[in-house]
C-alpha cells in the first residue's frame, strides 16, 4: 500500500514537472517568419505618377495552442493559409479559417490570430509605401 502511494506521488510530480516544462517551451516558442522577398517595386499609377512601394513576402509556422494579439506584418497585407486551421480577429470581427482560405487585412487594421490544436502556416504579402529617401 505504502509503495503505490509513493509510485502516485511520483508519477503525479513527473507529470506536474513535464506539464512545467512543456508551458516554458511554449512561452519560449515565438513564431519567426521566413521571409521569401523583401524589395522596393516601382508602379506608375492612374494618375501617371510613379509610386514606390515596399513589398515584402514571408512565411510564418504559428505552433498550436498559439494567440498572436497583434500580428506584427504591417501595411496592405494579402494573407493565405496554407495549412492547418485558424481563428482571426480583423478589427473586432472574428473569422474561422480553413486551409486555402485567402484574406486581406487593411491598412493600419489590427488582426490577431489563435490556434487550437493545430498548427498553422501562413504565407504573407506586406505592401506599404517605401522609405522616401
């Protein structure tokens, strides 16, 4: 009797020190992105008037389990996601996303992005206007 009581106290401590190190490696697991283009392009606009623009192009791997409060792309972004699923909040309205889905976030709009048990890859298209120089 004596040895099952001190088997559970020990499984019941190397559980708790497992789950203590699983959530240290979550908060030290920040989702990089991999950029694939990062350029100034030239566009001469309707108006004739030449237009610098800043484009970049990057790849994000968002593990599950994961809340983005401010995805940190700025500018005109064009976004897909290219694997797994995801919930996203764009300026306070809330859309679930499937793999293929294509969306465009504004401007200045604010999204945040949660993962459930699944991780998603995203792929990333920033436009804004280039540094004058």
């Amino acid at each position: 009797m004596f040895r099952t009581r001190v088997a559970l106290v020990a499984l019941g401590l190397a559980v708790c020190t497992m789950s203590a190190q699983a959530q240290q490696s979550k908060e030290s697991e920040q989702p990089r992105p991999m950029e694939r283009f990062a350029g100034e392009v030239s566009l001469i606009g309707k108006d004739g008037v030449l237009q610098r623009l800043r484009v970049t192009l990057r790849n994000w791997g968002i593990p599950n389990q994961s809340r983005i409060e401010d995805f940190p792309e700025q500018g005109l972004r064009v976004i897909e996601l290219r694997g797994g699923e995801a919930v996203t909040t764009i300026d306070g309205a809330e859309y679930k996303r499937a793999v293929g889905d294509f969306w465009v976030v504004p401007p200045g709009a604010k999204m945040s992005l949660v993962t459930q048990n699944d991780f998603a890859a995203l792929q990333v298209l920033s436009i804004q206007p280039a540094a004058q120089q």
